[in-house]
C-alpha cells in the first residue's frame, strides 16, 4: 500500500485561513480587486510581507502616493490583526481599518484611511497609535 504525500495548505499571510493564490493573490495580481477597505488592508500588509511594493503604490490613494516605497528587506511581519472597521463595505465610498501588524521585535498600530478611486478602493493615509 503505498502513501500519498499530503500536501499542507498554509494560509495567507493577511491572517485569513486561504491559501495566497486564493486569498491575496488574487489581487496582487490584478485579477481581482479587494471588495472591501478590510480585504485592502490585508492585501497590503501580505504585500508587505511579500515585499511586493507595486503593489503597494498601485492601491495607494494618487493624492498621497510616494513616488517610491523603501521596504526593509530585514522586517519579518509575524501577524495582523483587525482591531475596528468602519465602513469600507460594498455600499461606502470611504472607510477605517484599525489594526496591529507585528513583526520580529515589535509591532505597528494604526488606523488607516481609505476611499474609493474609480471604484476600487485604495489607502489614503493612517494615524499611529499607541
């Protein structure tokens, strides 16, 4: 009798239960968009932890958008965690997300700010907590 090897799912890193290609990835590559201010945020954290900084300039708001993004190839973002939403749903135009990202030594707590641009839902800017 012989064994077939099992293959072990892991889940996205936005925190969600599934796998990249099914969760984030998606929208890392273009071929959905994140239907909510939430899915946004966790997106962006992944591509944080991917490193994927097009993506990042690409869902940020033109009006506050860097011209580049330095990430730190020496940040390991461990977990997120989604304190507070409000709005950000299918049926606003605006939204918050507060959350705790944590990574090796630390973590960063924010409320960020998001709004539509042609539909598709982009950050603005956030607020530091402590």
């Amino acid at each position: 009798m012989s064994r077939r090897p099992t293959m072990t799912i892991r889940p996205c890193p936005c925190g969600l239960p599934e796998a990249y290609e099914d969760c984030c990835g998606r929208f890392h590559s273009g071929t959905a968009a994140a239907p909510t201010a939430e899915r946004l945020m966790r997106s962006r954290y992944c591509a944080f932890v991917r490193r994927d900084g097009a993506y990042l300039l690409r869902t940020w708001h033109p009006r506050t958008r860097p011209e580049r993004i330095d990430l730190d190839p020496g940040t390991r973002w461990t977990g997120l965690e989604i304190l507070d939403t409000d709005g950000g749903s299918a049926f606003h135009t605006d939204g918050t997300v507060t959350f705790r990202a944590s990574y090796r030594g630390g973590s960063l707590h924010e409320r960020s700010r998001f709004e539509r641009v042609d539909g598709a839902w982009v950050y603005v800017d956030g607020d530091f907590l402590s």
